[in-house]
C-alpha cells in the first residue's frame, strides 16, 4: 500500500528531530489517512483520504 491520499497525492515527508543539544536525526512525518468509501464513475470504491481531504470535501462529511 502506497501511503499517501487518493485525493490530493499527499504523501509521506523527510523532516528531523532536534534534540535540546540541537543534533539533528532524520524521521518521515506521514499523513494521518482515513479508509473512506467514495464513489467513483457509480460504484463505491473505498480509498484512503487524509483528514484535510475529509473536512474540506463536502460528500466525505458525515
């Protein structure tokens, strides 16, 4: 599986965790992704969607 929304392609980040002493080490921020049944061409088909996609997308409201 793919990490990364159906809708808007957003995928996983390279970013860094700094510690106090200010040494940096690299970690992957991911984006918090939802299983939601959308319909596609009439037929429901259930897709990943990140939760931006989900309060800004009108039909994915509940």
């Amino acid at each position: 599986m793919a990490y990364k929304c159906e809708i808007c392609a957003k995928g996983p980040r390279a970013g860094k965790n700094v510690s106090h002493s200010k040494r940096a080490t690299v970690r992957v921020f991911k984006p918090n992704l939802f299983r939601r049944r959308i319909l596609q061409q009439g037929t429901p088909k259930r897709v990943y969607v990140c939760s931006t996609c989900i309060k800004t997308t009108p039909s994915l409201t509940f």
